[in-house]
C-alpha cells in the first residue's frame, strides 16, 4: 500500500508541469516622443521595476540615476506614476474603472481613452538633488520633459519666456544654425513645436482683422530675434540645454503632478458664477494652482506654510465631487498683520492629491535620493581628485628622469641644463593644476 501511494505520488509529480506566462512586447515611450520595444519575458507578471531596469540597461544609463527616473502610464485624461512593483498589464486592465473614479471624463471619452507607458522624471525626485547631476545623457532625458511641459503649456509661462526658451530650443535641436537654412520661412513652418499654442491662437473677434497665417509669421520672426541674440552669447548645443533646464527648474511648478479640479468664484453682486477649472500642480515645495482658461497661476502655497484635509464625496454621483481643503496665512493689505485664508478644491482626484501632499510635505521615501546624492558628490571628490592625482605623479616622474641624468652625467653644463628644464616642467605643472 505504501509502495503503490509512492509511486502515485512520483506519478503525479512528474506529470505537474510548471507556469511559464507568455512573453510579450510592450512600447515605452520618451518624452521626445520617441519608444522602445520592451521584451517582457515575464508576460503579465511583468512589473514596473522590471521595464525601467530594461529602459535604464538600453539607454545606458548608470545605475547610481536608478531614482531619478519613474515608469508612468498616461493618457490625456489621467497620467499616473506605477510603484515599482505594480504590473503595468493589470494598471491597463483596471484603467477605465480609474478614468471612472477620479476624472470627469464621459462614457465616450473614456471608451476611447487609450494609456502608455511612459518613461519620465521622478515626481518625487528632490529639486536639490537634481541640480547636482552632471550625466549629460540624463540631463537629455530631463530637458526633453521639460521642453514638453512648456510647448504644451503645461508651465503656464508669458510669451516673452518662451520666446527665450523657444530659441534655445531651436539652436539646440537645429545646431549648427545656419541663417541662411534657418529664415523665417524655415521657422514659420514649425512654430507649433517651439511657441505653446494658446499664444497662437485668435478670439473669434480678433480673427477678422488678423489672419493665423500672419500671427505665425510674427511668432517666427520674433523667435528669430531671440535666435540671434543668443547666438551672440553662446552657440554651443549642451550648454544651452542646461542653460535651459536651469530656469525651468525655478519655476514654482517644475516637475509637479497635475491634478484636475474646481474652485469657487469670488462672489459679485451680480449673483454666483460657475465654479473656475483649474489645474492644481504639486511638486515637492509647493502646490500652485492654475486657472485652465487663462493660463494663469492663481495661488503659489509653499508646503511648509499650509495646513490641509481630505474630505471624500458624501454621496455618489456625477456632480458629487470630494473635496480638498488647504489653509494657509496671507497677508491682508489694510494693515501689517496676516489673516488665515481657506480653500476648498473641488476633485475627483483629492485622495491622490492628499497622498501627494503628505508625502512631500513630510518628505517621506527620500532614502534612496540621499544615497544618490552622496554617490554623486563622491564621484564629484574622485574626479577632482584625478588631476590633481596625474600633476603630482607626473611631476614625480619629471624629478626622477632629471635626477637620473644629472647621477649619469659628469658634466657641469649638462646639470645646470638638467636643473633649468626641471624648473620649467615643474612650473607647467603647477600653472596647469591652479587653471
């Protein structure tokens, strides 16, 4: 009897095959709009840790940026930054019932919606450790986000801004610039990739007397303008790229999440007006709020300064929103003492607005930054170091040869030779060390 369950039970266990899922490809996209094709021997189970492992391998970028960078997926209704565990096949699997839960979008729209993967900064990425990366080919990555958030007014910015910023952009993308190539027909043709399109754009009475042809035309020649002035001050392609990644980056809303939402119009004699669409974007100091229509910032709240609360919709349905409170001290301008003002923001998305806060404001999860910014400031010691390192050694060897010399040679004439050419190498050195 125990011989035959035995040998039923080897039976069975060589029968058992293992799971294997079935691979598949998945396209991750930058945000210069181009992709790569992800191999996913993993299938379903693959996670978001794994495609940015594949993503960081492919671009070649060195393992001590791993942070910096976060595997999203987005639409144009929601975009969404995966945990490093989340499995990007059940995210799309589940994201209909998302767009349902924390966007106003309708039946249609959400029916059409489509996500990707995208592969873009960190939103939990610390401002000041992010000023410290030197890896141009990660700073690539960053510049091309932020050249997005700005064509696409994301970063509601004046027209004089981008202008500037546009004409970095165009010198960089088109180096090296050639007048003649690059006139104003060359740029009125591909305005709409350097100029936010609302600049563009012509109310209904404004379009009898001026055509959109002709608001291109001066679009193109006062990116030009800005062209040439600074092609005066530098022409060269990556410092221009930093150059324009530094003033994105003291913009109050660099590299924040954006969240839909309302507000309440001020009251007027004239009775209640309808609730103001807004945008509200959270980095890690601050929570700015942008009015949709005028492309204007209303509010700039610090994190530090604010006070908030999470309230969800007291019933379902589809004007019943949650709410998002925020307190904050303002000054009043009748007298020198502040007063505390209050702010309900109507969203769908309070309680992913209310995780994004607490964690910025109590700067929670900032291990792995810390660890990514000491390895940064010791890699900045070595190469400092390394010059230096080479001058003494090379001077060394100077000594060695000349001293070599003057041991094998009996002439006079010949040290005094020696000792001169020492000299002179030695204070090389050092002129070369002190530049």
């Amino acid at each position: 009897m125990a011989a035959y369950a035995a040998a039923s039970k080897e039976a069975g266990s060589s029968g058992r095959q293992e799971f294997q899922p079935r691979a598949m490809a998945i396209v991750v996209y930058f945000m210069n709009k181009t992709g790569y094709l992800v191999n996913c021997t993993k299938g379903k189970l693959t996670t978001a840790a794994d495609v940015h492992e594949t993503i960081m391998l492919a671009r070649q970028l060195p393992a001590l940026y791993r942070p910096v960078f976060a595997v999203w997926m987005t639409s144009p209704l929601l975009q969404v930054q995966l945990k490093p565990t989340q499995r990007p096949s059940r995210i799309k699997k589940q994201w209909k019932a998302m767009l349902a839960k924390f966007t106003t979008a309708s039946v249609l729209d959400i029916e059409k919606d489509e996500p990707i993967l995208t592969f873009q900064r960190n939103a939990f990425l610390p401002l000041e450790v992010e000023q410290k990366i030197t890896n141009l080919e990660v700073l690539r990555l960053l510049y091309d986000e932020a050249v997005q958030n700005v064509v696409k007014h994301r970063y509601p910015m004046a027209l004089n801004e981008c202008l500037r910023l546009g004409a970095m952009q165009f010198i960089i993308e088109n180096s090296p610039f050639d007048s003649q190539q690059h006139d104003l027909q060359f740029m009125k043709e591909r305005i709409a990739n350097y100029v936010p399109s609302h600049f563009r754009r012509l109310s209904w009475w404004k379009q009898l007397k001026t055509s959109s042809d002709s608001i291109d035309v001066q679009m193109a020649a006062c990116l030009l303008m800005h062209c040439e002035e600074k092609l005066h001050e530098t022409t060269d392609p990556t410092r221009l790229m930093k150059e324009y990644l530094a003033k994105c980056q003291k913009l109050d809303f660099y590299g924040a999440v954006f969240f839909d939402g309302q507000i309440e119009h001020e009251r007027s004699i004239l009775g209640r007006k309808p609730d103001r669409r807004v945008k509200v974007a959270i980095n890690q100091t601050h929570l700015n709020i942008i009015d949709i229509n005028k492309n204007e910032v209303v509010l700039v709240v610090c994190l530090e300064d604010m006070q908030w609360d999470y309230r969800p919709a007291c019933r379902s349905g589809d004007h019943c929103f949650s709410s998002f409170f925020i307190e904050f001290d303002c000054e009043w301008l009748r007298c020198d003492q502040k007063i505390c003002h209050q702010m309900q923001i109507f969203t769908r998305q309070a309680a992913m607005m209310d995780a994004m806060v607490h964690r910025c404001a109590n700067k929670l999860g900032r291990e792995e930054f810390d660890h990514m910014a000491a390895g940064m400031e010791a890699a900045a010691v070595e190469m400092a170091a390394a010059p230096q390192a080479d001058g003494k050694n090379f001077a060394i060897a100077v000594e060695c040869i000349v001293a070599f010399v003057v041991i094998q040679t009996s002439s006079r004439v010949c040290v005094c030779v020696c000792v001169c050419v020492s000299g002179i190498l030695l204070c090389w050195v050092l002129l070369a060390l002190i530049s």
